[in-house]
C-alpha cells in the first residue's frame, strides 16, 4: 500500500526536467511522494522527445528514456506566461512540502517563483534548486548537460585509453548517479530538519559540485603529490590483471579484477596452471605490475578459450572477481536481476506493457515502490485542478480556453 511507504503523504510540486532534476523525483515518488510535473506544451520536456521510441514511433509520450526517469509522478500542463498560471501554481505550492527545479538560476524568478516569493506563500516550504553552477559565482549563468559536466569537472579527463582523446563515460553519468542522489539526500535531510523544528530549507546545489566528489583520488593524488592523474583505460595503479579480455564470440569479454595475490593464485588454479602462469616473479603484485602488458596479451589468449558465462562461474568459484561485459540485452535477461525483481512491466496508457527500473534497494518494513507508469503529457491537469485547486468544469474549461491550462 502507498501508505507504508517512507514519503506517503509528502507532497512535490516539480519544476524539474530532462535527467538529473526528474530522476532526483523519481526516486523521492517511488518512495511514496506524491509528484506533480509541472510542464508544457509549447517547451516540452527534451527528454520526452529523446529515443529510444517504443516501436520505433516518435511522441510525446512515446519515450523509454523519459518514462524510466518519470514514473510514478502526475503531469500538469501548464503556460507560465499567462498571469492566472501564478495563481494556480501558488495554490498548489500551499499545499505542497517540497518545490523542486533545475533550471539556470533567474528562471524561476522570472516565473515568480524565486526562494522568497515561494517563502511567502509557504512558510516551511523545501525548495530545491539545482542549476549546473549553483545560483551564485561567475559561472553560475552557464548552460550544460550531462556531458558538459563531466567535462568540466575532470571525469572525461580522466576516461579513456591513455594517450587518446578524453572519450567520456558513454552516458550522461552526472545525471544518473551523483547528481540525483546527493539531492534526494538533501531533501531528505531537509524533511527531516523541518520535522524536528518546522522550519523550511533552501538547497542550492550546483550539479558540478557531486560529480567533483567522485574525484577524490585524482584530487589528491595532485594536492599531495602535485601530479596530475592521466587517463588509463582499465588498468588499476595498484593490481594486475585488471582489465576486459576476449571471449569466445562476437565481442564478448569478461572483466577480470586481480587485486591481491591470493585471487592471482585462484586465476592460475581456475584456467588449469598454464606455463606462463608459473613463473615466480608474478607471484608478488609488483612483479606483475611490472608486467601488466604480458599478462594482458597471455591471459586474452587463455580467456579466449572460453564462453563467458562459464569463465565468469569458474573464476568466481575460485575466489576471482570476474563479470560479463554485458550489453543491454544482457543485463535486462540476467538471472541475478530477475530473481531480485528489479524489471517491472508497467501498462502505459500508449505505449501498453513497457519495461521499467524497480527500486534499486529493497525495505524490509515497507513494499518496493508506488510503480506506476510514466504520465502522459498532461495527463492528470484537469484531476489536479479538480481535487487540488478546487475548480469546478467551467472554471477549467474558461481556464484552457484561455490558455492558462494547456
């Protein structure tokens, strides 16, 4: 039941859109909030029109992408620029707990709905910001994406194989991981806060600033020994072999991960004590790091021997850290997943029977997640203006005509 989930009964007005700002209410509504997406017709949330499509058909409502980051949550359309959309919105805030956005800082004041001017209509209202830059300092005006800020922020420096150009992540990884959960983290904190001393919060997190923390090693490593880390593709400074190596097929690897000496005996023992493996200056880690290169190019020639579910089975069985480089097929088939329930299949009202991200944690004293599809592009405006703002038929209908409601 909803109501046994942690957030049941908080409420979210949402500004957010695109990746780090809507995956940051997902997870907030999957944990019972009640989210409502403010959004628009005439400037529609850029991640609705991001492939991959559900067969292959463009649409609003038609994107995986945007139904992963968006479910669980209700969708409002609404024209900012039309004077009585301030007054509805100022209504719904007075019922909310938390107004969430991550636009460049000005935009909400533009809106009428900078930190202040939302103070005013809910004292103890949690309002989160979350620009790229934050809403202060020289660059706080910058635009940027996922990419954009793992560039800025060192993570492509430091991607890649060594000597090649900065290659990134292959996604936006700031959207994905630092970014929305060190702001559910803040909006939890703040909940909590307003819990014990009913006073509000401001969070003004600028989304660069998460993602640097995952730098710590490199910003050390140059802090205390004034060198600055180069990319080195999958090889670890203090463990060989460490890397990806060729499987039987058409591009199948396993990642292999010898951290210590006692895991390189389990390699050796696991792959039938080849020659090569004997040799006594590869039994320290020094004598193969001093190696790595050789051990790489005669483990791709013992790997290659074998399908990579059964390698990955026999090394793990000997103590080894090892895993299949899966692709997204791979990893939406896999066993361990499946048996955990992490795939949901959610009926969407277009698209019908579609795949989504379950929790990616499991509570023991409450169900994993309100999972409900991803709405439709405004979707519950006329339920909301309804059971919320208290508008009858021809307030709504006079409303849209209008062009307040879209």
């Amino acid at each position: 039941m909803t109501s046994q989930l942690p957030l049941a009964g908080v409420r979210i007005t949402d500004f957010t859109w695109i990746g780090a700002g809507s995956y940051t209410t997902k997870i907030l509504a999957d944990a019972g909030a009640e989210v409502i997406k403010i959004e628009s017709i005439d400037r529609v949330d850029s991640l609705r029109l991001a492939a991959p499509y559900k067969d292959g058909i463009k649409g609003v409502n038609r994107s995986g992408y945007f139904a992963d980051r968006n479910s669980s949550k209700r969708s409002m359309t609404l024209n900012m620029k039309h004077p009585r959309a301030l007054e509805l919105v100022s209504r719904l805030i007075r019922q909310s707990d938390i107004i969430a956005n991550n636009f460049t800082p000005g935009v909400m004041d533009r809106f009428g709905l900078g930190y202040e001017a939302v103070r005013a209509m809910k004292e103890d209202i949690i309002y989160l910001a979350m620009s790229m830059q934050g809403s202060t300092g020289p660059q706080r005006h910058y635009l940027g994406y996922g990419a954009t800020m793992a560039a800025v922020t060192g993570i492509q420096h430091l991607t890649g194989l060594p000597g090649r150009e900065p290659a990134g992540t292959g996604t936006n990884y700031p959207d994905h991981i630092p970014n929305p959960c060190h702001a559910t983290f803040a909006v939890l904190a703040a909940l909590r806060h307003r819990r014990r001393t009913g006073q509000g919060q401001r969070i003004d997190m600028a989304q660069t600033e998460p993602t640097v923390a995952l730098l710590g090693p490199a910003v050390l490593e140059y802090t205390a020994n004034g060198h600055v880390p180069q990319a080195r593709g999958n090889r670890h400074p203090q463990a060989a072999p460490h890397g990806v190596y060729r499987c039987v097929g058409d591009d199948r690897w396993i990642a292999i991960a010898v951290m210590n000496d006692a895991q390189w005996r389990g390699l050796r023992d696991a792959l039938g004590k080849p020659a090569w493996m004997g040799d006594a200056e590869l039994d320290s880690t020094q004598g193969r790091l001093e190696r790595a290169d050789e051990i790489d190019e005669q483990l791709n020639q013992e790997t290659g021997r074998y399908v990579v579910e059964a390698l990955v089975d026999l090394l793990q069985q000997h103590g080894v850290p090892a895993g299949r480089v899966s692709t997204a097929a791979d990893v939406i088939a896999d066993p361990q997943l499946r048996h955990r329930g992490h795939w949901l299949s959610l009926d969407h009202p277009e698209m019908g029977p579609s795949l989504y991200n379950a929790q990616p944690f499991r509570n023991a004293r409450s169900p994993a997640g309100q999972a409900r599809p991803a709405p439709l592009l405004g979707q519950h405006t006329r339920e909301i203006c309804s059971t919320l703002l208290g508008l009858n038929d021809a307030e709504i209908a006079r409303l849209t005509e209008e062009g307040a409601l879209r």
